[in-house]
C-alpha cells in the first residue's frame, strides 16, 4: 500500500461492488484535518452504503496517536448496535 498507493484505486469499483451489493454495517472514523485522506473520503462510503456511520474527529491524519480512548469507544458502540460479538479463542498449547 506505501509502495504504490495508485493500484489501490484500481481496487475501488470492486469494493463499491461489495458495499452495494453486501451491505456490511460500516464505521468510518476520520480525523477533520487530515491533508492527506480528506473528509470528502469518508463521506463516499454514504454513496454505496448509506447508512454508513461516519465520524469525524477534530485531529489530523494519526487520529489513534491524540483520539484513542474515544475512536475505541465509538468502535465498541458500533460493533454492540450492529450485535458483532467478540469472537471467544482458546489457547492451545502444543507439546
């Protein structure tokens, strides 16, 4: 993705496909002032799948590093209205 960012483009017809035709439940959490994925980013995803959550943040573009507490906590709300549950993994241990 950091070598060359353009082939994902060419991605995008494929995943607005998905989004049409799967509806999966969708959390877009943007920070306000990034220069580099501006709003209008987040804002496409309504396009395909309008009930697309999106939020905005008033950071940049490291929202986690200065929003972290409330980015998780947008994240359990989502995943709770939308019944997502944490998987349960047990530990095996070979020996």
């Amino acid at each position: 993705m950091f070598i060359d960012y353009a082939s994902n483009e060419e991605l995008y017809p494929k995943f607005q496909e998905y989004f049409r035709e799967s509806k999966p439940p969708l959390l877009a959490i943007w920070g306000r002032n990034d220069p580099f994925f501006i709003p209008a980013g987040a804002e496409a995803f309504r396009k395909d799948l309008p009930n697309a959550k999106v939020q905005f943040l008033d950071t940049g573009h490291f929202a986690l590093e200065t929003h972290v507490v409330e980015i998780a906590t947008a994240m359990n709300d989502f995943l709770a209205v939308n019944s997502i549950e944490r998987r349960r993994t047990e530990s095996v241990v070979s020996r």
